[in-house]
C-alpha cells in the first residue's frame, strides 16, 4: 500500500483511497510487464506520494538520469515523466539481450540502445495505463514514449512542461531485478494529469454512486406485497396466457432437485445446415519456441531452429484459433498434408460442444 502523506492539494483526502489504489495498480502492472518482456523476476514496490513545486523536486541521487516523458491521451491530458538511473536502463537493456554483465559505466546510449530503450519503456508505460483506465472505467491512453537523457543540467522544467512553481505528485519507487539490481526510480506527474486523474476518479465515484441507487431501487420493486386472502390479482388472467406461450418458446423443462434445467430448441440444430458451407481456416502446427532477442537477430541462411515437440509426437491441428484434432505428417503428390489420428474437439468451432 502506498504510503500515507500528508496532503490536501490535487488529490484531496478524500480521494485519497482510491488514488493510493490507483498507483498501486499502476505500478504492479509497470513490474509485471517489464517482468514478461524481459523474462525476469521484476519487483516494483514501496510507492510513495508527495506533493511538491517542480523547483523542488530533487532527482540528484539517480544521476547520470534518462528521463521517460509520456503524455496522458482519450479522456485524460497532461504529462508523467519517470526519472531513472541510466545505470539501471542499461541493466534493462542487458537482460533483454541476454546479457549477463553488469553495467558498464562507459556505456553509450547510441541510436540502437535509445531505440530498444524507447520500446520497452512504451510497453511498459502503455501496460500501466491501461490498467489505470480499466479501474476508472474510462478510455485513458498513453502517447508514445520520449526518452531524454540528462548529464546533471537538464531542468524537469521543459520535461513535465510545468512553471517550475506549479505543483506536481511525485512518486518515488523501489525496483528489484533478480539478484542484480536493486534500485529506485520516480515518477512526476504534472498539474494537468493530477487533474484529469482527479476528474475521472470524480465521474467513477458518481458513477457508483449512481450504479447503488438503482440496484438499490432494483431491489425495493422487487418486493412482493401481500395478497389478501381469495383475491384475484386483475393480472392473472395475462401471465397465464403469457407462461402458456413461454412454456411454447421453450423447448423443455425439466425439474432437478429444485433446479429448471432448459433444454436448447431443435432449431438450433438445425440452422447449422446455413452456415455448413462457411470457408473456415485450417493450419497445421508443428511446434513453437522462444528465444532472446539477440539469437533471433543473429538468425541467416541456414541457421537451425529447434522446436519444443519430438520429431515422432503428432502435430496440432488448428481451425479458427482453436485446436480441434491431432495427426502426422503426409506427403500427398507435391504437397504435405496431414493423417488425422485423434479428434479433440471439432464441435467447440461452432460453440456448441463438449
């Protein structure tokens, strides 16, 4: 859980619970899509939240620092920038081309290094947000990301474009990778984007409030009032008709230990004769694999790629994205094809299967 601090400027007390949560769950959705891309025990934790002028944010412990600015976008504006060791930025980089050195302090951020660096903080940023948005309810995105790397003079002034008199939440971090890095990083986040935030934990509240109110209506009218004794509801007369023709509509209905169980129509069955000649997609799989970004770039005529199934196991099967059955390869005049030796599942292509 973030920290508590004291603070009744852009995120008032009362809001408070809900962005606390808010940033927890955008920095676990930060460490786990750094954890996916890079195939390593990430670990982002310990958020902690001040508010501050931008003149008065301190940032000289991360220093050599690249900035990550992004922009928030669809339903929400204004700018977050994180502030990180390039120290730590090239430890990303190591793992994800495989690399199991430590940072080297001559290391050059050149075009190729600032380009892999760039994509992995988009992917990340982009994940975080997206689970913002998804807990708002709303369509917030993020912009693609701007890396800016500070040798001790760059000022947040013209990053977080802010006056360096305006407010500004600062986040600060712990991360942990693997056994090899453990670090800390922050995040500013502008006037601007604490007011967007603001608004749309505002409108989620009201929401709520509003989604309450209706199933608490929902459930006052469906309140049965008592009937007085041999009175016939004027009503009656209709809701007979009506469950004569719903007992029509439904096929059937079986009683099971105070269970209705329904029993699909025969039409059902029977419409699939219009869509029988509908063209599906059928491919043929062999096996997969993964590998590191530096093998896969290393690829050329020739090289040989293992695959995670034995050369004697059945292939898979494929129809529409779903495995149906499994078989072994033939070889029919100039083509392959393939020998089906096991259904296993060929109804579920049309929904309707066990």
């Amino acid at each position: 859980m973030a920290k508590e601090v004291e603070n009744q400027g852009i995120i008032n007390m009362t809001d408070r619970q809900v962005f606390d949560e808010l940033i927890n769950l955008h920095a676990k959705a930060a460490g786990e899509s750094l954890s996916s891309i890079l195939k390593a025990d990430i670990e982002i934790s310990g958020p902690e939240i001040t508010e501050i002028t931008v003149k008065e944010v301190e940032y000289g412990i991360l220093e050599p620092a690249i900035f990550v600015k992004s922009c928030l976008t669809s339903g929400a504006a204004g700018n977050m920038v994180i502030i990180l060791r390039q120290r730590d930025m090239q430890a990303f980089l190591n793992e994800l081309m495989g690399i199991d050195d430590l940072p080297d302090p001559d290391f050059e951020f050149d075009e190729v290094a600032m380009s892999a660096a760039t994509e992995l903080m988009n992917q990340m940023v982009h994940a975080s947000v997206e689970v913002m948005a998804e807990y708002l309810g709303n369509t917030m995105e993020s912009s693609d990301c701007q890396l800016i790397l500070s040798d001790g003079r760059q000022n947040l002034f013209p990053a977080i474009g802010e006056a360096p008199e305006s407010k500004t939440i600062v986040i600060h971090y712990r991360v942990k990778i693997k056994d090899m890095v453990e670090s800390e990083f922050m995040e500013c986040i502008s006037t601007t984007a604490a007011d967007s935030l603001y608004q749309e934990i505002e409108t989620r509240r009201e929401a709520d409030k509003k989604a309450e109110a209706e199933a608490k209506a929902m459930e006052e009218s469906l309140l049965v009032k008592p009937v007085q004794p041999g009175a016939v509801p004027a009503s009656a007369g209709r809701e007979h008709l009506q469950s004569a023709a719903e007992s029509r509509t439904v096929n059937s209905a079986a009683v099971d230990g105070g269970r209705t169980v329904f029993q699909a129509s025969p039409s059902i069955n029977g419409n699939l004769g219009l869509i029988m000649d509908v063209p599906l997609n059928v491919s043929v799989e062999i096996g997969k694999t993964r590998r590191r970004l530096k093998d896969v770039l290393n690829f050329n005529n020739g090289t040989v790629v293992e695959l995670d199934k034995q050369a004697d196991a059945p292939v898979d099967i494929i129809v529409n994205g779903q495995l149906i059955a499994r078989g072994e390869v033939v070889v029919i005049d100039d083509n392959f094809g393939v020998r089906i030796s096991e259904i296993v599942n060929t109804r579920s292509i049309i929904g309707n299967g066990e």
